[in-house]
C-alpha cells in the first residue's frame, strides 16, 4: 500500500493446530515490517481436543486471533467472513478452508484472494477460479496448482515454508542440549532420536516406534522422543502408538512429550531426526532439524525431495520399512561424524533456501504484486471468472470488529470439514 497504512492480510483458516501453517504465519508476522504489513488470523471451526498452543503463540506474536465462527453453524460462518473481508487488502485461505470462496460471492468487490497449499490433495480439490495466486509449499503441489490453471499456470508459485535459524543457534549455543538430556533421562552414551509433529496416521509414526524396536538390539543405549499431541481427527491413534511401544518393549526408551512450544530447545538435545511420513507436503520439522544441524532419516515424499540430497544432507529409506529404517538408525548411531556432516549440510540447505529472512521477501513481494494488480484492475482476470451464485446483501453493521457476533450459536458437524 502507499502512503502510511499497511497492507491488511487477512489469513483464513478451517482451524488452528499445531502445524506448518500455524507456524508459517507467525514467523511471518516476525519477519515482516509491522509499518507495511498487519497480519491478522481467523479461524472457522474447532473441535474438541484441539489445542490452545497455537492460539497463544499467534497472539503472542502480535497476530490478532479471531476465533469468532467458532460459535456459528456454516452458513453464519459464510456470512460473517463476508462482513469482515472488506477490512482487508488481501486473502490467504489456508487448509483448503471450505467458508471463504462462498462468503466472497457474498462481495461485491473482494480483496484479492491467495491460497495457500500444503498437500497436492488441497490443490486438487476444488477450482481455482477467482484465485490471484496459488501457493504450494513445494514443487509438486505448485505444479499441481498449476494443472487448474490451465490459462494462468504461472499464478501457482512455490513459497517454501521458512524457519527462524537464530531460535536455534540460541538454544543450542545456550546450553540447551545438557539440560533437555538430563530432563528425559538420556543416558551418558545415549543416542537420543526424535519425532515432531502432530500425531496423524499419515505421518507413520508406527514405523518409527517399530525401526527403534529393531535397532535397539544392537544399540541398547539408542532412546526416541515423540514431541507433539493427538490429532483431534483420530485422537486414539496416540494410544495406539503407546500401545505399541509396550507390545514391543521398548516404553523404557520411547518418551511422548505431547505439544511444547519449546522446540528449538528440544532439538538441540537431539542426535538424529526421523521422518517417515506418506503423502505428506513440505515437513516443516525437517528444516527445523536442519536449523538446529540434525542428521535426518526421511523417506522420499513431496517435500523431503526438495529439503534432503541422499547421503549429503540426510539419508532416504523407503516408506513402510521399519528394517531399512532400522538400518539407517543404526548406521548413524555408530557414526558420530557421518551424523554431524549430514547435520552441516543440511544447515547450509536451510540456511540458502528456507531461512525466514530469505522466505519472508518472497511473501512480500507476493503481497506487493497482487495489492498492485487490485489497484490496477479491480475487475481482475482471477476475479472476474469466480462464478458469483448468490445476490444476497450484507449489513456491515451485524457484526462489531473483535466482538462475538449476537447470531445465535449453531455448532458444525465435523464430518463436513
């Protein structure tokens, strides 16, 4: 924007977890200039067993939460996000969040609209008409975006999700490493591995907990920390890792920490990262082990190609091989300087390509470009082939900025997410 008024973005959720998204915005927040851009983040649904965490770094960050829709059914959702929306210069509608494209019929004159995508599935689901941009966290969601754009592929643009290095060389070169070791009762030769993320069947964490089995045999003193709390989609899966953990006795070695907000600490006290995830995106967590110089142990999925050259910054095994996983886990844990090699490496990946001074001048630049292009051409070539199916009218005055809205509370099915 010109003059003295920063640009308004607006991101728009489904809901908040602890998550690569999540994180993504509020590294923004820090990373750009407050006087030209106010982030502002809402949320649309939340289920039970959800948790807080997000929602306090958000705000600790200075990033104003509203968690509003909460209390609404859909269709007041729709129409609420189409009395807010006005406020802003530009739109990030993440998770594939169903309530935006309706509530932007519901305008007659729309701030542009950029999507942000995780998964190739999210690129895929639904048209991109009305989109400004499409932004995929790694290559094969971008070229994904781009098949629905078929007039327009160059709108899909790849943005990698971004880490603060510093946070990292704080809490390694502050003494970090001893302390969390000592708090998860490491023992002196031990080989601490771990896990971060929430815990969602997708990202086979089964497979970590069984290659651990196997590879403790031969390294007894080898331990694994799970950092992250249950899906709220499929809260049981976290049971059934613990389950599992004491069928194939090794619960004196596997620790679950639950969601901490303390990462970079934790990492440092880390020798080995493990990733053996399907489907899955761009891992945020796997340039966070790279920030904090962790050897990886990742199979090849989406994002990982992208973040990890095999036996230079990290080492590959096949999805749903605990063995070869095994394998990996073993290999390192005798190798102290193989460990810190793959560590340096991929430090320097992060570094070149996922620092968050470097992302963040991308998402400026975005921004910039399509507030410019709003300006030059209200109608816009993205705006003007959204199909517009509904003329309804909305009084600006239902809804008071920052307060509950006084429609009545219809909570939503969570099937319809």
């Amino acid at each position: 924007m010109t003059g003295s008024e920063p640009t308004r973005v607006l991101f728009v959720f489904a809901w908040l977890v602890v998550g690569g998204e999540e994180t993504e915005v509020r590294l923004l927040a820090r990373h750009l200039d407050p006087a030209r851009f106010r982030l502002d983040v809402v949320a649309c649904f939340r289920k039970p067993g959800m948790p807080e965490l997000t929602h306090r770094q958000l705000r600790e960050a200075g990033i104003a939460v509203d968690t509003t829709p909460y209390d609404l059914s859909f269709d007041e959702t729709v129409e609420y996000l189409a009395s807010i929306v006005p406020r802003y210069n530009v739109l990030v509608a993440c998770q594939a969040v169903a309530d935006i494209r309706p509530a932007l019929d519901l305008v007659p004159d729309p701030p542009p609209l950029i999507e942000h995508g995780g998964l190739v599935e999210e690129a895929l689901r639904h048209p991109l008409g009305g989109t400004a941009r499409y932004v995929g966290v790694c290559g094969s969601i971008r070229d994904a975006a781009a098949s629905s754009l078929p007039e327009r592929p160059h709108h899909a643009l790849l943005i990698p999700s971004m880490v603060d290095v510093e946070e990292f060389d704080r809490a390694r070169d502050g003494g970090a490493r001893e302390a969390v070791r000592a708090e998860l009762d490491v023992p002196e030769q031990g080989v601490l591995v771990g896990w971060v993320g929430r815990l969602d069947r997708k990202k086979r964490v089964e497979d970590v907990i069984e290659a651990v089995a196997l590879a403790i045999g031969e390294v007894p003193a080898l331990r694994l920390v799970v950092i992250g709390g249950p899906d709220a989609f499929m809260p049981e899966y976290a049971d059934e890792l613990a389950i599992l953990a004491r069928r194939l006795g090794i619960d004196h070695a596997v620790r679950f920490l639950g969601d901490r907000p303390d990462i970079p600490r934790l990492l440092a006290g880390l020798d080995i990262f493990i990733w053996l995830s399907q489907d899955e995106g761009m891992p945020h967590v796997i340039a966070e082990a790279g920030a904090a110089g962790l050897p990886v142990i990742a199979t090849r999925d989406n994002g990982t190609l992208e973040q990890i050259v095999d036996e230079v910054s990290g080492l590959f095994v096949p999805h749903r091989d605990p063995a070869a996983a095994a394998s990996a886990l073993r290999r390192l844990a005798e190798a102290p300087e193989l460990r810190l090699d793959l560590g340096r490496a991929l430090r320097r990946t992060v570094d070149r390509e996922f620092r968050a001074e470097v992302v963040a001048r991308r998402w400026e630049h975005l921004f910039d470009e399509v507030v410019a292009e709003s300006l030059a051409n209200p109608a816009g070539p993205a705006r003007g082939d959204r199909d517009r199916t509904t003329g309804q009218q909305i009084d600006p005055g239902r809804y008071a900025e920052g307060t509950p809205t006084a429609v009545s509370a219809t909570h939503r099915n969570a099937d319809t997410r």
